[in-house]
C-alpha cells in the first residue's frame, strides 16, 4: 500500500551515533532529519542527542515555521527570546515563528539530552481535525 512510509531511527539512546543535519557544514553527532529519509510535505521531524554540556552553538528563528520541542530525556536549558527555560524528560516547548532560540545539556547533567524537534508551518492547524473520516464498520486487521 503507499500512501504511508516507515523508518526506524532507533532508540534515543542510540541517537548519539548519527552524524547528520540540514547543510554538511552544520551537521553533528546526534541530530537525525528523519523528514529527509522519508517523502513529508507538511510536517518535519529531527531526533537529537547532546552530552551534559554541549550546546547548538548558534541561535536562530524561523518566519513561517512552529516547531515542538517533546524532551524525552535528560536535563537542559532553552533559550528563548530574552528568557532562560529549563526541560527535561516530559517537557513539551512550542516555539512561534519569529522567536529567537537555542538549547544546551545542562553541564554536569546525569546523561543526554534527548529530544525530538517537530517542525510545521505556513497553514494553520484546525483546533479541531474535521478532516478525519470515521468507520466503525470496517473490521480490524488485528
């Protein structure tokens, strides 16, 4: 069937291990473009590790794309326009276009930072998805 695709990027704890980025002058160890290994048209995902102490090592902002930051290990910081946010493990960041940002493992911290960076834009998403379709009837492949 097409109209879907399926990639494994691993375990978090594997991430580490993937030397990538969106130029070759900006790549690193730990950050994965999954949506450059797959065909996405609206949506754009990277799954990232750093140590306790690195960081992005830039700033930088976006004039039509919204990203979510999900923070599903480790302790960090963000910067975001003027104010200094700590995440860990269960911390969810929206950032808006427009707004300046970056990020770091908090120095000293237990183990990575790990995280996944969803990237959208240019549309607005409805509150409510009225495009779906529902069917009840239709029986259940497992």
């Amino acid at each position: 069937m097409s109209g879907y695709e399926v990639v494994n990027i691993g375990a978090p704890d594997s991430w580490r291990e993937h030397f990538g980025g969106f130029r070759p002058d900006t790549s690193r160890d730990g950050r994965r473009v999954v949506d450059h290994e797959m065909t996405n048209q609206y949506i754009g995902m990277t799954a990232n590790a750093l140590e306790p102490g690195e960081e992005a090592g830039y700033w930088h902002t976006h004039s039509d794309v919204e990203e979510l930051y999900v923070f599903l290990a480790g302790e960090g910081q963000m910067g975001l326009g003027d104010d200094l946010v700590e995440v860990a493990a269960g911390s969810v960041v929206r950032v808006s276009p427009g707004t300046w940002r970056t990020w770091r493992a908090t120095p000293g911290g237990t183990g990575q930072l790990q995280w996944l960076c969803i990237r959208a834009g240019s549309t607005e998403l409805a509150h409510f998805p009225d495009d779906a379709t529902k069917d009840v009837e239709r029986p259940m492949l497992w």
